[in-house]
C-alpha cells in the first residue's frame, strides 16, 4: 500500500510539472498586463488574440501592441508553412526510401547505413544549420528559406524513416512475393500492396514531420541568414529585456487547444473503427 501511495505522489507531482507551466500560460494570455503575469491581475482581456485581426487604430491605441510589428509576425509564419510545404514531401519521400531499403535490403551494411541515416537527428542542431549555411553557400546560394529547407530536411527525415520502418516490419513480406511469383511489376507492387499498408503510418509521419518543421529553431536560427520563420520570430520576441509580450502567450494557448482537439478527435474515431 506504501508504495502505491508513493507511485501515485509521484504521478501525480510529475503531471504537476509538466503542466503547471502550461495552465499558467494559459491563464496570463487573458490577463490584462504585460508582461504576462499570475499575481498581478489587472482584469479580463482578449486583446492579445485579437492582435491578429484587430483594427489598425485599435492596436495603436494600445501601448504594448503598437510596439510589435503584425506584419513580420504574420510573413515570419507564412514563411513557416512555406518552408513545411518543401520539407514536408521531402522528409517523406526519403525517410519511405530508408526504410523500404532497410527493410527490404539484406546486406551486411544494413547496421552501418541505419546509423548514417538516424545520425542527423542525433547531431546538434547548430551543427545541422551551421554545416548546411557553409555548404549552400559555397555553392553560391546565399543563406534563406532554401537553406532552412535542406537544413531541416537532414533531421526531420529521420522521423518518417522510424515510423515507417516500424510498419513496414508489421507487413507479411509473403504478400509481395506472391504478388512477383504472379507476374506483377516491383512498382506494381508497391503501388497497390505496400502504398496502402503504409498509408497510416505516412499519414502520421506528415503529422509529426510539420510540428517538427514548424516548432524547430536550432537549426534554423543558424541556417535563417535573414530570413525568418515562426518560431524564430517568437524567440526574438520573446528575448524582449522587459519581458516577452502576451501575445506569446494567446500563441501558446491557441497551439494547445489545437493538440487537444485534434488527439480527441483521434480519440473518438479510434474508438469508433474499434466498435
């Protein structure tokens, strides 16, 4: 009984910890003050997520928001998705290729090529950013939304490549086979057997390889040049030696919401397919 006491305390003091800091941030996105702050209230407001569309003589007459620029925050995360559009397709298009090739390859340098191919998720990400400027730039491509691109493709490919490989492990090889004893092409094959077994798990590596795009900022704050993208932006902001401005925050808040509903969502048709 004494230890389960202790596993729930230490359950519960973990999940404490991990979203503690998160509840805050929620609650000061609505509080009237800037810098963000629990202990000083200063009243209900939902100004800071009306910074996006409010009107322009609005946010001047306010003096916190007339001190940011909407126009860079709003290009900074257009970039963002522009740069998600490229590594997106990318990553999963080389990590399906590793992971076809690793698990349908059988060779001695199977060891050595799966260690080649996770090595850029396990390498620093100012190495990542700093290797592609240098690189790209020899070639005369000057540093920007390209040099992001080819500096986040080299990490994030390495997602799609673990989730694809795992199911790719789960599929009865038998059934290709048959398939070539039949007289179906490889690409046949792969088109109308291994595609659609895959599709969930590519499904879920687009997922994880646009968060991965979007919230990354080592590698791109070194490969940006003068550039920028959303999470940068927000780390500029957010160094602000007065304090960050709520608006960080509303972020915040919103790209919780967001993650919340979209797991209920899975959630419920999860369940829904079971029954």
């Amino acid at each position: 009984m004494t230890s389960q006491r202790l596993l729930n305390a230490y359950t519960w003091t973990f999940l404490a910890f991990m979203f503690a800091p998160l509840l805050l941030m929620v609650v000061t996105s609505f509080n009237d003050v800037s810098p963000p702050s629990v202990t000083d209230w200063r009243g209900f407001t939902g100004k800071w997520y009306a910074f996006f569309w409010m009107a322009e003589a609005d946010m001047r007459n306010d003096p916190v928001l007339r001190s940011l620029d909407r126009d860079r925050f709003i290009g900074c995360f257009v970039n963002s998705l522009q740069v998600s559009a490229v590594v997106v397709p990318l990553s999963l298009l080389l990590g399906l290729s590793g992971a076809v090739m690793l698990t349908r390859w059988r060779s001695r340098a199977n060891g050595l090529l799966w260690w080649v191919l996770l090595s850029p998720m396990l390498a620093p990400g100012i190495i990542l950013g700093l290797s592609a400027l240098v690189f790209w730039g020899r070639l005369g491509v000057g540093a920007g939304l390209f040099t992001i691109m080819m500096a986040q493709v080299t990490f994030v490919a390495g997602y799609p490549l673990l989730i694809l490989m795992a199911r790719l492990q789960r599929q009865p090889i038998e059934l290709e086979e048959a398939a070539l004893d039949l007289g179906a092409s490889p690409f046949h094959v792969f088109r109308r057997i291994t595609l659609p077994f895959l599709l969930p798990a590519l499904l879920s590596a687009a997922v994880i390889a646009l968060l991965s795009s979007m919230e990354n900022y080592n590698t791109t704050m070194f490969a940006k040049g003068g550039a920028c993208t959303f999470a940068t932006e927000i780390g500029a902001m957010s160094r602000n030696p007065h304090g960050h401005p709520p608006v960080i925050n509303a972020v915040g808040t919103v790209i919780i919401v967001i993650t919340v509903v979209a797991a209920l969502a899975h959630a419920v048709l999860t369940r829904r397919e079971a029954r």
